[in-house]
C-alpha cells in the first residue's frame, strides 16, 4: 500500500482547479481570435468576451495564489537555492530523461518538507512569478488601451504590449502540456490527478 502525505489544502485545490479551468478557457479563446475566420473554434466577439472575463478571473484567482503563499507555509515550496541550483537542475533532468526509465529512485523525493522537485521548483516559480504578472499586466494593458505608452525604445507600444502577452501566453501554453504529461508520472498514471481532488500525494 502506497504511503500517502497530505500536501494540498482545500485552498489549493480550488486555486489549482479554477486556475486550469480558465487557462484553458483563454488558450481555446486566444487561440480562436489570433486565427479568426468563419471557421473558427468560437466565434471572433464571444472569444474576445469570453477571453476577457476568464482573464479577469484568472487575475482575481492569482492573487488566491499570492496572499495563500503569503499567509501559509506553502510559499515556501517555491523559494530554492541559489548555491548547487545548476547541479541539482542537471541531476533532476538526467532522472527524467533517462533514470525514471530504467526504474532509478528519484534523486529528490517528494515529502513533507519538499513539495517540488528542484526543476519543478524553478519552472513553477518562473512560470508563477513571472510568466502570469506578465500575462495578467499586459492583458490588462490592453483591455484598456488608453494605459499603452505610443513608443518604447522604438517599438510601437500596442505591438509590444501585444508581442509579451501572446509570447507569455506560448509559454504557460506549453508548461501545461508538459505540466499534465508529467502528472502521470506518479504512483499510478491518475495518482497526481486524484490528489489535487482528496489532497493526499501517494510517494512512490
């Protein structure tokens, strides 16, 4: 019988499920207005509509995320060292790319006091801290165009404004392809699924 560690709270949970509701409710919108045609997905108003309050949302549900880390202990899961980061980066990747198939133990167990491994730990704070302020001002920027300075350094400020956006919105797009495909990577293949409903990791 697997040995099961409570590491989700109720709060979690709810952030964690909202927040993939709606990044996939903006992906499949964002998508339908940046390829608008008769065709489309969902039609070019109800996506910008759609887009626009899913946003919003996602932007009221992020500070969940910020004030949660803030008051519990859980921010400091995403906080790592900078001293041997690179070594234990190196040493993590080498596990998925070749130990995890030849049946090695994790080199970074998952447990009470280590929620992350150390590249889930830098690709979650990248994404997290970085990526969604990024997509949360930009898009904010836009939706009140008024706020978008005409030039910056050269460049037209609606094009820059619109360059960041679509470029961070690539990069959460493809951390949750990536994000999903390694939560079957667990006790059992719906192991990881089933603990953001029940809280409970099942460790290896």
């Amino acid at each position: 019988m697997a040995q099961k560690i409570f590491l989700y709270p109720a709060w979690i949970r709810f952030w964690h499920l909202l927040n993939a509701l709606l990044c996939l409710l903006l992906i499949v919108t964002g998508l339908s207005m940046h390829y608008s045609n008769p065709g489309a997905l969902v039609g070019f108003r109800v996506s910008v509509q759609v887009h626009n309050l899913s946003g919003i949302i996602l932007s009221l549900n992020y500070l969940i995320f910020l004030v949660g880390n803030t008051i519990t202990n859980n921010g400091v899961f995403y906080r790592f060292a900078l001293k041997g980061m690179i070594d234990r980066l190196f040493k993590q990747f080498g596990y998925y790319t070749g130990g995890l198939f030849k049946g090695e133990k994790a080199p970074f167990p998952i447990n009470e006091s280590r929620k992350f491994n150390p590249l889930q730990q830098f690709t979650y704070g990248s994404i997290m801290y970085m990526a969604v302020p990024l997509v949360i001002i930009s898009g904010f920027i836009m939706l009140y165009p008024e706020l978008i300075l005409p030039h910056f350094k050269g460049l037209i400020g609606v094009f820059l404004t619109d360059l960041i956006h679509i470029t961070m919105g690539f990069f959460i797009s493809v951390f949750l392809i990536i994000h999903v495909y390694f939560c079957t990577i667990g006790h059992t293949t719906i192991s990881n699924f089933k603990s953001m409903i029940n809280g409970w990791h099942e460790v290896h």
